[in-house]
DNA sequence: AGAAAAGTGGACAATAGATATCCGGATAGG
DNA sequence: CCTATCCGGATATCTATTGTCCACTTTTCT
C-alpha cells in the first residue's frame, strides 16, 4: 500500500501558502519552481485540491493560487482526502458470500467483522490528521528549521508574491 | 491509495485456520475453493504470510496451512503486513531539500513536520490492527453470522480436513 | 521403490493505477 | 486585443498489482 507523492506536495504548498497573505496568490508555476516537482503534474493535483474547496483559484493575469480559508481551518485531512481521494484503502469484496459455505444474500446484513476492524484503523488513521491543521505544520516548520532556510524561504516568497 | 486484496484473502484464510485442530490442515487448494478467490494467486500470499512465521506450511502429501501459533497470539496487523509489507505507505522525498529555497544538507536534521504527522497517522492505524487477533475475528464471526452459515462452514470444514 | 499430493520459487503476461505531458478553451488584467 | 493564468480532456509512459504456469523439492501412501 503506497500513497500518492502527489499528498506530500500537496501539504508542503499548503504550508507555502499560508505565509502568503490573504490578497495575493502564487502560481503553479511557481509553486512547482520552489518544490523542485514536475509542473504539469502539480497542477492536477492543485485542481483538485480547489474542487474540494482547500484551496482557491484566481484565473487570469496575476492570478493564482491561494487558501480558501484561514490555515488553523484546514486540517490535514483535507489534503490528503482531496488529492488521494475519500474512498477506503481496504474495499471489502464479500468473499465471507462466496464459496461452497455461503448462504442466501439475506445473511449478511452488517459489515463484515474482517472489513469493520480494516474501517476502524483507516478512522483512527483519519482522526490523527483530522487533529493536525496547515497552522500546526507551519509551527513545525518555524520551530524546527534552520534560520538560514527560513530567511530564504521568505526571501524567494516576497521576490515572488504575484499582486 | 488501495490495499491489495490479498489482505482480505488472507485474513479470511486466518480465520478459517484459527478453527482447524493443530494437527491438521488445510490446502492452498481447499482454501481458495472455501473462499471462491484464484488459487495460484492465493497460494503466493499463503507463502509469504509462511515466511512471515504466521502461518505453518506442511509440505508433502497430506499437507497443507495450519496457524504458526495460537489464534490469540497472531494480531490483525501480523497478517497485514505479512502480505502488504512493512513498508510504509507515505514516503517521505525530502521536497524541502529541494528548490530554490534548499539549504545544505546538515539543515535537515530531524524527521520533515508533514513526514511527522503522516507516521503518527499511520502508527495510529497499526496500533488498532495491533489490538485485534485472529482469535477476535472468530469471536465476531460466531457473534454475529446466522446460525445457518456456521453450521455450512462447519461442515465443509469436518469434511475437508485433511490428516 | 514408485506414484501421488503438496508447498516453493521463478518466469511471465495482463491489468490497473500512478505519473507526466500537452493542448485547446475560458477568464481576467493591461 | 494580447498575454498570463487556471481548467479539463486526451494521451503517453511507467510501475505495481494481479494472475497464471511450470519445474522442483518434500512428504506420504501403496
């Protein structure tokens, strides 16, 4: 099982973004520019991500990318679910209805014990991105990093604010 | 992001096995017949899950897959990452190495925030599949399944059981 | 001893999904 | 009107999963 780098992307601009400000925007250009990841391919997942309603689109000149909401409002989770999607890992097939023991559809009714443990980790894994919002990775971010990185991540993002 | 079926298929298989006698077993053969999935494929799991110290291989006539230890004794998560690995599903590629803004390498130190939170996510959806055994899946299965497809599985059971 | 049944492991093909690019269309600003 | 930008579809490529097959070894039954 292996997730999409498409999410790692995905969370490292939303970081981005919420040091940019309200009014301004950056384009998929040069968001892929400052990640060192394919342009193209970004912008898939950056539609995405504004189709879920993470992040807001600004078409024409100046335009851009930003967040729809304030970074504490953004979990994780949003990401992730709008770029890897919201469908279960696990995908229960009902073998329990298959094979020479199986009986009348009628004998299963809930979810199959096998499939609600797989649904229980799969929701203690959501839970722990629910809890962690864009803000929290930015304090990471601020707390862990070299001096030296952060100047120079802030130096590139004032050259490159779009208005 | 999906899960091999594979891991269905064999904690199914572990559950038919946490109810053959010790001194039994079941073929790879009886195995895919009882749960209706393609048995060259199955028999690539039941082999990786032999190697993983899960399951019991008997080779030679009259062999066949019986549980390497008590059903009690074999977690959820030892079958899923018998089958699926031990690698883990978010992987980290260093996006904040790279770019414009990227500093030297003694920089990075410590684990990447989003990498961070990714793990404590995925160390979360372990620790519940750490806390179900084969043995609770049983119990499930008799709690909840009509008496009538027990008393089918039982039976194609009693008459399957090798020596 | 010989035959039959069973797991092992490698080679291979088919399929699906992820990755990546490109281009025409729509939209907004100068 | 022209340019920069996002949008979405078509397409190509690569990789992992899924699935089959076969030769080989081990064990047991006759």
């Amino acid at each position: 099982m292996r997730m999409s780098d498409g999410v790692e992307w995905a969370l490292h601009v939303a970081a981005v973004l919420a040091v940019v400000p309200p009014d301004k925007g950056l384009t998929a250009a040069k968001l892929s520019e400052f990640h060192g990841v394919p342009g193209a391919y970004l912008a898939k997942h950056l539609q995405a991500l504004t189709r879920a309603g993470v992040f807001e689109a600004v078409p024409g000149r100046n335009g851009g990318y930003r967040l729809a909401r304030a970074a504490k409002d953004i979990t994780v989770l949003d990401v992730v679910e709008a770029v890897d999607g919201r469908a279960r890992a696990f995908t229960c097939s009902e073998i329990r209805q298959r094979g020479p023991a199986a009986g009348p559809k009628s004998d299963y009714r809930g979810v199959c014990g096998i499939a609600r443990v797989m649904y229980d980790a799969e929701e203690a894994y959501r839970d722990t991105l629910r809890n962690v919002t864009i803000e929290d990775l930015l304090s990471s971010f601020v707390k862990h990093a070299t001096t030296g990185t952060q100047v120079r991540s802030a130096t590139w993002l004032q050259k490159e604010l779009s208005s």
